[in-house]
C-alpha cells in the first residue's frame, strides 16, 4: 500500500505533521547536535541556531507565566518558539496559546513519561528533536523556550538540551528557599524570585530574599519580577537579549547547574562542602 | 581495543536508561487502557503483542540487517514500505519514526563509522525519518547482533517498554508486570526462528494489531496523555 493513502489525517495537534514528506533534519551530521557540541568543539564560533532556553522550578511559581511575559516583551522583535513538558495534560501549552502571546503553532507540548526530570537532563531526546523541529519548521527561529514540568529543586536542565536556563522561585513558596539552595538556585544562568507583588501578604522581604539568594549564587544574576512590575519585566528582557548577543557573537557557554546540590561529607577534618561542578568531581568514589 | 561483546550491545539496547526517547512511550499500553482494555487484561495482551505487533517490528529490523549486510541500500526503501503497510495507523508510524530519530542520533555517536548505521544515515537524509525497528535493524547490522537475538530484543523492548509504563499508570506492585514480561518473552520464543529466518520484507510478519491501531488514533487526539503513545 503506497504510504501516502493513509498519511497523518489524525495526527494530534501536538504530532509531527506529515512523517514520509517530513525532512529529515537530525539526519544530516553535525546539523543536530545538541548545544552542548557545539559549546565545546565551538566555543568561540558564532552561530546561527536559535538560542534554547530552558525555564525550570516547582510547581506554581510561574513558569508558564514567565515565558508569556518574556514572549510579550520580545515578541516583536524576535522569532519564537515554545516546548512544554506537561506531566498529565498539555496544560501548560494550551495556557500558553490561550494567553495569545505567540501564534498557537509555535508552542508544542512534549510528553515526559511521567518524569519530567528525566526529560531535561537523562535522557533529553524528545525535547532535542521538538526544538529541531520547531526550528525547522519556523525556521530561521531566534529563541526557543522550553518549560520544564514543575518538579523539585534537583531538576536542572542538562546543556545537551540548552543552552542557558532560568530557575524560578516564588516568594509565596517562603523566604527561605532561596537559602536552602541546589543546583537551579544555585548555579541557573538566571534566577528569578517570582511573584513579588504577593510579598507583603506573604510575610516575605524581597530584598532579603534577593540577598540570600544572591548569596547562594555567588553574585550570579537574580531578577525580583511581577508581571504587574514593568521595571522588572524590563529588567528580565534585557537579560534575555544580553545571553541572546553573547549567544550569538560565540561567547556564550552554556553551563550545566549539575544534577545534584552541592553536599557535604563528613571526615576527620570536619568534613566539606563539594559541588559537582567541576570536571572530574565524579572521579572519586563514594556513595551518594 | 576490542569491541564489546554482542551481548553487552544487546543488554545496552535493552536497558530503559537508555537516552534514546523511549521513556516517554508506552509501547500501545496507554492508548489501551484508555481505550477500555481492564487492567486485568494487560498480561494476555502483553502476550498478544509479543506474538503480533512485536514480531512485525522484529521482521522488520531481521530484513533491514540482511539488506545492509550486502550493502544494498536500495533494499532499504522496500523494507520501510514493508513495514508501513504492515503499520497502518498513521499515529503508530509517527510514533515509531519518532523513536527511530532518537535511535539514529545514538546510533550515530555509538557507531559512526560502520556503513550499516552510515546507510540509514544517508538515508534518512535523502527520504525522512527511517522507524525504530529500520534502525535497530542497522544496529544488528553494524554489531553483529545474531537475528534471533535481534528479534528477542524487539520482544523484550516492546514488553518491558509497556510493563514500565503501566506502573506508571496503575497502583501495582513492580514485581508483578516483571513475571509477565517474562511470560511474553516465553510466549514469543516458538516464533523466534521463523522471524529470524526472513530475508525479504515480503516475509515480515503482518500480524499486526486492528485494535492497537484504532487505540492509537484515538490516544493520538487525547490532551490527557502521559505518553507519546
Ligand atoms: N500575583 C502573581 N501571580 C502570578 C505571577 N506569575 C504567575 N502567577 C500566578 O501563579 C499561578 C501559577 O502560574 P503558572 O505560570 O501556571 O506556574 P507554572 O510554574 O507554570 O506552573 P506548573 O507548570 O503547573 O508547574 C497562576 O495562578 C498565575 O496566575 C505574578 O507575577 N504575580
Ligand atoms: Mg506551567
């Protein structure tokens, strides 16, 4: 039977549309390797490909919110594209297309399995051939965004997928979170202390949670943000386009947070305090 | 350096840690359940794919091996069409590709230089994503992999695959789906040799599954879904 007869006439809205036409862009050498690759053999190289960004954090702080904030504010002036991975229902990508920031097409919702952990960082495939095919389809794309299913503090994105990411909190989840720290918190490109608006019906200090968190980050970047507060919104489009231009000039290398937040193990001395940041921090052998 | 033993490939393709993409499906199971089928019918239809849908899926990836193996990629074209007329629900088909293009990405950094994975690579290029089985086929191909255990391995896949997500889907103790994996694996073993044995695609399987298909279809237009399919 020639394929073509029974092609994709009910294929979801989330499908791959018609799969015997369809290009095969991963198939090409080179042409999908992930950001990864290209931060390491590339380092210094501009590039052309769209810029991925990954949105990770619990459940409720606002990713979604976020990234129709972030489309809102650059919608204009760059080329997007949105992957959800929702854990039951694809909530997060028919919130997305009903908030009318971006055309309903250019948001895909990626099952996960029930683990959306693993989606971002063990085995990140699905989310890899989504991103190249909405860069394909769309293409030439300037951003792709890809929210993480809400899930604990451990779950960072792996830069085989992205090559930068945000870690959201928000003040309603308490003021001390951003002390008790982790790999998103600690070590994102970005973390935004979310919601801030809400703070003072939450007993919450934003400029000590801003403090602490700083803290944590070693001066990485942190934005105090409400969709309701324009300097903060600003404040995040700008750092967007920043990472966007070093993206693009070559600079950019994307930096993996780790699986896991820094420990501490006991010895004679007292014990220390390690991260895995470091290249060859597995090396030693020890249970964790 | 020597290259690892047949059997470590083998017990490597089948590890669900794998990171080739397979987490996120159920291999029919979800589609299944939602389409009505009791949870209490799970182990017979375990035994029902592993004596059907799987061994199409087998045939396949036992053909694709041969053309390979006499470097005729030409064949390769006459094996995807094979397999697509044996997999008539276009969701499933897009499902598999899906799976092939993860497969073909590991494939490709596992075993680059082998002309078996170099043939699907070129291909794909040239005519779109090859499916899962097309590809593992290559990898039989490229590692030596002996058909009888290629067609094992499809069988375990697709029933491990399946037994992974119920528990994701229905309270049960693990252990459980574990026996009726294996029971499938067992019920699929007398039909080992005869899908081994095929050399043209005329000769894959075309035991195919009419409900799988429909369930699928249906899964494929849910908003509700934990998996690909
Ligand atoms: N007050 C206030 N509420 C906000 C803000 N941003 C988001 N919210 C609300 O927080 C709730 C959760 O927002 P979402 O954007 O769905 O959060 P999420 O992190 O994507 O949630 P999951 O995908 O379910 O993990 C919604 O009710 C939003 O309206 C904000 O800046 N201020
Ligand atoms: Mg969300």
């Amino acid at each position: 039977m020639p394929e073509s007869l029974v092609s994709a006439s009910a294929t979801a809205p989330t499908t791959v549309p018609g799969a015997p036409s369809e290009p095969a862009t991963d198939a090409r050498p080179g042409s999908s390797a992930g950001p990864l690759a290209t931060s390491s053999a590339d380092a210094a190289r501009p590039t052309s490909r769209a810029l991925r960004l990954g949105v990770a954090g619990p459940v409720g702080v606002g990713k979604s919110s976020l990234i129709a904030t972030i489309c809102r504010a650059l919608g204009a002036e760059l080329r997007l594209g949105v992957i959800t991975n929702d854990i039951y229902t694809d909530e997060d990508a028919r919130f997305l297309r009903s908030a009318g920031v971006l055309e309903p097409e250019r948001i895909r919702a990626v099952e996960t399995g029930a683990c959306p952990h693993t989606a971002i960082r063990d085995d990140v495939t699905a989310n890899l051939l989504a991103a190249e095919d909405l860069e394909r389809d769309f293409a030439p794309l300037d951003l792709v965004i890809i929210e993480s299913g809400g899930d604990n503090l451990t779950a960072t994105f792996s830069p085989a997928l992205v090559d930068a990411q945000i870690f959201v909190l928000d003040v309603a989840g308490g003021g001390d979170v951003a002390r008790k720290g982790g790999p998103g918190i600690g070590r994102a490109d970005l973390l935004v202390v979310n919601k801030t608006d809400l703070a003072p019906y939450v007993g919450v200090d934003v400029a000590r949670m801003v403090a602490d968190a700083s803290a944590a980050r070693e001066n990485r970047a942190v934005v105090a943000l409400s969709r309701t507060d324009d300097a903060s919104v600003a404040e995040l489009r700008s750092w967007v386009l920043d990472v966007l231009g070093s993206f693009r000039s070559g600079a950019h290398v994307a930096q993996d947070p780790g699986p896991m937040a820094p420990h501490f193990h006991a010895d004679e001395d007292g014990g220390y305090v390690h991260s895995h940041d470091e290249p060859g921090a597995h090396d030693h052998d020890h249970a964790h | 350096m020597t290259s690892a033993h047949v059997l470590s490939v083998a017990m490597l393709l089948a590890d669900a840690r794998l990171p080739s993409g397979g987490h996120a499906h159920s291999a029919s199971l979800e589609p299944a359940l939602l389409g009505g089928m009791p949870v209490a019918a799970v182990p017979a239809w375990l035994v029902g794919r592993a004596t059907t849908a799987s061994l199409v899926e087998a045939g396949t990836a036992v053909v694709t091996a041969r053309v390979l193996a006499m470097a005729d990629d030409s064949g390769l074209a006459g094996v995807v069409g094979a397999w697509a007329a044996r997999t008539p629900a276009p969701a499933l088909r897009d499902a598999a590709r899906l799976l092939g293009r993860g497969y073909l990405r590991l494939a490709r950094a596992l075993w680059p230089e082998m002309p078996a994975v170099r043939a699907v690579v070129a291909h794909a290029a040239a005519h779109g994503p090859l499916p899962r089985a097309v590809v593992l086929g290559a990898v039989a191909a490229a590692t030596g992999l002996p058909p009888a255990d290629t067609v094992r391995l499809t069988v375990y896949d697709d029933a491990q695959t399946a037994a992974a997500a119920l528990l994701k889907l229905e309270p049960l103790d693990p252990v459980a789906p574990a026996r009726w994996v294996l029971d499938a694996c067992a019920a699929a073993e007398p039909h080992v040799p005869r899908v081994a044995a095929c050399i043209t695609p005329e000769e894959i399987p075309a035991s195919g599954s009419p409900q799988t298909e429909g369930w699928a279809q249906a899964h494929a237009l849910l908003s509700q879904r934990l998996f690909r399919a």
